[in-house]
C-alpha cells in the first residue's frame, strides 16, 4: 500500500483504503478503481493524498510476452547476433588455440555488424533482455565487441578501424581459456594467487592472438582492456593515452556490459544503476571522450525495461526522449487485471510532469 498524491494516481489504479472528506462523508470505498473524474471530487472535498494497492500483476512472464509484443528492436539482427556467439564459442572451445580460420569468420561477421550499425545512426544501443548465465562469456564477447563499435563510430573512425576494433574487442577475454574454471567459475571471493592467475587472461589472449593473422592493434585490446585511465589497472598500470585508444574503448563496454548481467558471483544492477555507477567512475577508470561518445548512445532506461513510477504503477519503456533520457515514453499497466492487451495506456514522461520513475523491475 501506497500514498500518493491525487494528481500522481494512474486511472485504474485500485484505491486501497476509505476516502472520506474533510466532513466525513464517504466518498469513494476501498476497491475502488480510481478514475480521472476523482481527481476534482477529491480536490473539492480538500483530499491531497489517498493509499493505494501496489501492483502486483507484472510477472517476469507477463513481462517477457509484453516484450516479444513490443517487437523490440535490437542495433544488430538476431540472425547475425546468434552466428557471432556460436563463431566465438567455437573459437573458444578449441584447445588453448585459436586457427586463423577463426580469425576470418570472425572478420566477417564483424564487417556485417558494421554494415548494419552505420545504417542506422541514430540508435540507442540495447542489451539483449534474455540471456542465459550458462552462455554469458559469449553473449558478453559479442557485446564488449558491439558496444566499442558503437563507439568507434561515434568517434569517427574509418570502417577498417572499426573491423579491428571489434575483432579485439570480441576476442578480449580469449585468454581465459587457458585459466582454469575452478577460477573462472568460482562464486565465492578469489584468493590472491587466484586472482593473480585470473589477472593473466591478459596476457595469454595477447599470446594467443599475436599468433594468428589479427592484427597487432587488435590483439593490443586483450593485452590492455583491464587498463585504467588512473593507472590502477593491470597488466602493466599504463595510464591516460598510454594506453591504447582501442583498449580504452573495449574497457568501457566490458565493465559496461558486465554489470548489466547476472554473473556467477553477483546480481547485476538494473540499466540506470549502472549507468550512474559507470559515469561517476568516469574520471577515474575511463577516458572522458570514450565516455561522451559512449553515453550518447546508451540510454538510462533501454526500451523494454522495466519501471516503476512515484504513482505505484508499473511499465515498460516503449521510446526513448533523446533530450530527455531520464523520462521515456512508456506503457504503463493499470492494476489487477488480467487482460493486458486492453489493460493499459501510454504516456510520454517528458510531456507529464507529475510521474517520474523512481525504480526498475525485471
Ligand atoms: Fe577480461
């Protein structure tokens, strides 16, 4: 049960207790279903707030249906999405090696991703909602590699760059393969020498790369993504443009993308946490320029997250307001109802002042 101001209650939202007026009369029973008209009786009768029920009726079902209605669109095809992750599964399932073969297939897949990304210039990128934990090393790779592309672009770098910015930056974490999985898997804090033997992925991805026809530039990413702006990074705590700018970038979208998702040992935060947590750590781990052209295709609230406004109700992003990131036109969904193909309304929160979100759900 909430209380909440008159002016912020959704219609159909369910009245939770007894309005009475200032006389004491009763005007509207608990169970009500609150309609617009209200808003001016309750005014009349000098009510400012009134409680209402929290919705209950979004299930992480309900909200997976709402969203193959909504056809989400993602920045690359799902086709080319699904191939890339089984390109780098493969590549990654081979024994401590990699085959130029899978340097190829890779470079191709990644020329069809930068051909679909400059025929849109204008997106929002958004995470895949639906992923597994077993596959997240490949879901991630392909996103480390989608994200730095994003930015290149952004940046304005030539299509070759780009193909080899997003080779490294797909492959960064290649060199896990030769760490083991008690490290790699383990849920609970790593010991030192534990994390001193994960650390090395770095250097083995670099090793292994540098064997194969990938070019230096990009094999440098796997070599440095673990590099901060602030110099407390590892391998080799290079700092500022010691570093390379395709690591520089391949960083952002790593721990972008990594606390975006649930992983063996943590939960992950929800789109607009992240984003707040990532921009303050800005200064520190990141170079200022990667961020700005970084944020300018992120969006706090990706369409298809789910929010939670001031008013109790809940809803999911439908479009982004470019100039107003924090409030997106959403689909909100009055309480209690089954039926939610009839159930709902939509309403641009940069045009209606009185609803703000306040939390995201999943
Ligand atoms: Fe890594």
């Amino acid at each position: 049960m909430q209380k909440i101001f008159i002016d912020g209650v959704a219609p159909g939202a369910i009245i939770a207790e007894d309005v009475y007026g200032m006389d004491g009369v009763l005007l509207v029973k608990r169970g009500t279903m609150f309609r617009e008209q209200y808003i001016t009786r309750f005014r009349e009768a000098g009510i400012q707030e009134i409680f209402i029920e929290p919705d209950g009726s979004l299930s992480p079902e309900t909200v997976k249906k709402i969203h193959r209605s909504l056809n989400i669109q993602d920045v690359i095809h799902e086709k080319t999405r699904i191939h890339a992750q089984a390109q780098i599964k493969k590549t990654m399932m081979r024994f401590r090696s990699v085959s130029n073969g899978d340097i190829y297939k890779i470079g191709k897949i990644v020329e069809n991703m930068i051909e679909q990304l400059l025929e849109q210039r204008d997106f929002v990128f958004a995470l895949s909602q639906l992923r597994s934990v077993d596959d997240y090393t490949y879901q991630h790779s392909v996103n480390v590699g989608v994200l730095s592309m994003v930015i290149g672009i952004e940046l304005g770098f030539k299509k070759s760059e780009l193909k080899n910015l997003g080779m490294g930056a797909m492959l960064h974490d290649i060199g896990k393969i030769m760490v083991p999985e008690s490290i790699l898997k383990k849920p609970s804090k790593l010991t030192l020498e534990e994390f001193m033997e994960a650390k090395k992925h770095a250097q083995y991805g670099y090793d292994i790369l540098s064997q194969t026809d990938m070019p230096e530039e990009a094999a440098l990413i796997a070599l440095y993504h673990h590099e901060k702006y602030n110099g407390t990074g590892y391998l080799e705590g290079l700092k500022g443009t010691e570093i390379p700018i395709f690591a520089r970038i391949a960083a952002v979208a790593d721990v972008y993308d990594a606390m975006s998702n649930d992983r063996v040992y943590q939960k992950k935060s929800s789109p607009d946490k992240v984003f707040r947590e990532i921009t303050h750590l800005g200064d520190l781990h990141f170079d200022a320029q990667v961020m700005e052209a970084f944020a300018k295709h992120i969006s706090i609230y990706p369409t298809g997250t789910g929010v939670i406004l001031n008013s109790g109700h809940r809803g999911i992003v439908l479009h982004q307001n470019k100039l107003y990131p924090e409030s997106p036109k959403i689909r909100v969904f009055t309480p209690q109802h089954g039926n939610l193909k009839r159930m709902y309304f939509d309403v641009d929160l940069s045009l209606n002042t009185k609803w703000y979100i306040v939390d995201t759900f999943t």
